[in-house]
C-alpha cells in the first residue's frame, strides 16, 4: 500500500512577503493587481484579510471594497520561485521521490519507510517544523495511499495541519464532506451537482459508475472514483513546469490594436528570458484574448522547438491577429509557452547564421540579468532602447 505526502505551504505568496517585510505580519495583506486601477485579481491573501471575505480569484476591485484597509503588494515571482526552490531541495532530503505540483505544492512518495523514519505522521511534522525554522514559511500536511486523499487531506486542518488517514478509512472520511472539497470540482460542477441532490461526497458514492459516467462522461467518472477513496498513485519526479506565462490586464479596455500588439511584443520578451535563463526550449505557443465583455479565446501553434523571441513573437502575432476579428475592446492579452525541451547546442553547429542569434541572445539576456529587462527589448517591433 502507497504513503503518499501532499505538502502545501499556507498562503505561500504572503508568508515571502512577511519575510521580506516583517511588518506585514498579522495585518490583512493581498497580493495581486493594484486595486486604484480596479482590474485584475487576488492572487493570494491572508487569513486576516479573509476574515474580511476577501478570496483568491476574486476581483481585486470586489476584495478593496471588502477590505479598504488592507495592506496590496504586488508580489515578485522571483522570490516565490526562489523559496519554493529552497522547499524542494529540503523536501528531497528525506525522499528522492517528490513531484512539484505547483510553485507552493509537492506530493512526496514515503511508501517503505517507516524502518528509516518510524512513526508517518511524526516525519511529517518534523518536515514541517524544518520548514518553518529553516525558512520560515508555514505549510499543511495531508497523509494518504493515493494523491486525491492526500491532497484533500492537506486542506482539511489548515493552517500548520498534518492529517493522516489510514488505508481502508478513505471512504468513511470523505462520506461527510462537500462535493467541492474533491479536486477538480469546479463553481460549474459544483452547481451541477448541487442541482442534482449531491452534497456531500457521500451522496456521490449512492450512486452507481454509470450514472456519472453518462452524466458527465470522463469527468463524471473521474468524479465518482475520487469520491470511493481512489486516486492515482505515481509521482514524476521529471516533471516540469507546465507553462511559462505572462498576462496584461488593461486598467482601460484597449480598443488600439499598435498598443495591445506592442503589449504582446513585451510579454513575449519576458517569457523568452525565462525560457532561456532555464536553458529551454519550447514548441508550444499559445496566446490568451479576453474581450471587455468576458469573452475570451485561446489559440495554439506547435512549431520547431525554439527560445528566439523572434520566431515566438511572429507566432504568437499571427495567432493574435487570426482571432482578433471582433471590433470589440480588449480587457486581457497574454502569452503561453508549454511542452518544453532541453536547448539542444548540436542543431546550430554548422549554420552561422543560427549561431550567429544565439550569441546574440545570449548576450541580451546576460544584460537584462545584470541591468534588469527593461533595459533591452529586441524584435519585429523594432529595437528599444
């Protein structure tokens, strides 16, 4: 039978920024978008500030009429990656198998080690209290035989909760619980469900496979078997990071296509920097296109693996230009990079030109990491200065 850890640090965005700032300690604080201009949302807020009603995802505008005297940052994604790193390599101390979920989530793999470490739940606190002290960042445990149950459980006693639940007694813990505490039940779902007489988990579980399955098809059997206590067992450790993404939310509605194209053409340099700082290369690009009136749409190139932000802007401009086909303001513009590789050094060695951009961009991005980006951007715009 699996152990299988769910780690989730608590409000991971605002414990950086109280270690950064110590006076933000015990003070609602919100990060995300500057609530004068009253676009964007809440990225993440303390549990102060939800005292207030204040949540992730909500309008920022809504959170600062919630919470007028809240304390707003703007965050820096830097020092997140940067802690979140330094929890990886401490996480990897006590397992070689943990997979990184998300900037503030891993799943840690403890099958066969109670020899090593006795006592489950006691390793567990002890990571937590390694991570507390060492790098005075706040986290919950979950404890399960598969990755539903433990995720689930690391939101069940938040915040500094450790929860373990034995094999055989998954079902008789989720029975009482609401539908939306299972991963991947969503405000549509929810309503879904809700509609139907499913409250809590239990209430799923009266029900037969077939139901959910002709219901809501792969969904609604991947919903049914959450529910019984089932869940995948694998972690990747290779796994990587699922995108690179850079998004602008206008504090006007844009109607200007030059202004929302050189919005793009910046985005784009800014996640080319990241590609290449990683020393990757990707072949997906995506761009994101929401309308004044909540429309969005989404589009997708798959090209030859590439990090030249020449190449990315002029896909991702010609993807921007064939969607953009109604004459209606645009309220977000964003960039989305995924399916990655390592750069591979050996396809430039015989064409001068290809290495010939290559120094080029190497040169770009070591002066943008020691004056900053701003300093350069390069590409079919033109060259800024």
């Amino acid at each position: 039978m699996k152990t299988i850890f769910h780690l989730d640090l608590d409000t991971f965005f605002v414990s950086v920024e109280r270690i950064i700032n110590p006076e933000l300690i015990g003070k609602p604080v919100i990060v995300g978008a500057n609530p004068k201009y009253g676009r964007g949302v809440v990225a993440a807020c303390s549990y102060e500030a939800r005292e207030y009603g204040v949540h992730s995802a909500m309008p920022i505008k809504k959170a600062y009429k919630l919470c007028p005297n809240g304390i707003y940052v703007n965050g820096s994604m830097r020092e997140y990656s940067r802690f979140s790193n330094e929890v990886k390599s401490l996480l990897e101390k006590y397992t070689p198998i943990v997979q990184q979920a998300s900037i503030d989530e891993f799943y840690l793999d403890f099958t066969g080690t109670k020899k090593i470490y006795g006592s489950i739940f006691d390793v567990a606190k002890k990571i937590q209290n390694e991570i507390e002290n060492k790098l005075h960042l706040p986290c919950s445990i979950g404890i399960g035989t598969n990755k539903t149950i433990a995720k689930i459980c690391s939101d069940y006693a938040k915040p500094k909760g450790v929860t373990y639940i034995f094999a055989g007694m998954e079902k008789a813990f989720l029975a009482p619980l609401p539908v939306q505490v299972i991963p991947g039940v969503g405000k549509v779902m929810l309503e879904s469900l809700n509609s139907k007489g499913f409250i809590t988990i239990e209430d799923i579980t009266k029900i037969s496979e077939e139901y959910f399955s002709l219901t809501y098809g792969k969904a609604g059997i991947s919903l049914w078997n959450k529910a019984n206590g089932r869940g995948s067992t694998n972690l990747d450790v290779n796994r990587e990071r699922l995108s690179i993404s850079k998004e602008r939310t206008y504090g006007k509605d844009e109607l200007d296509v030059e202004v929302i194209e050189n919005t793009l053409f910046n985005l784009t340099g800014k996640v080319c920097q990241s590609l290449r700082d990683k020393n990757w290369e990707t072949t997906t690009i995506s761009i994101k296109l929401r309308y004044s009136d909540f429309v969005t749409l989404t589009r997708s190139k798959t090209i030859k693996a590439t990090n030249d932000d020449k190449i990315i802007f002029e896909t991702a401009l010609k993807l921007f230009k064939n969607a953009n086909t109604r004459r209606v303001a645009v309220r977000l513009i964003g960039i989305h990079l995924t399916n990655f590789s390592e750069f591979c050094e050996q396809e430039s060695l015989f064409d001068e030109e290809i290495k010939n951009r290559k120094g080029m961009l190497e040169a770009v991005t070591s002066i943008r990491d020691k004056y900053g980006f701003d300093l350069i951007k390069f590409g079919n715009i033109g060259v800024q200065k």
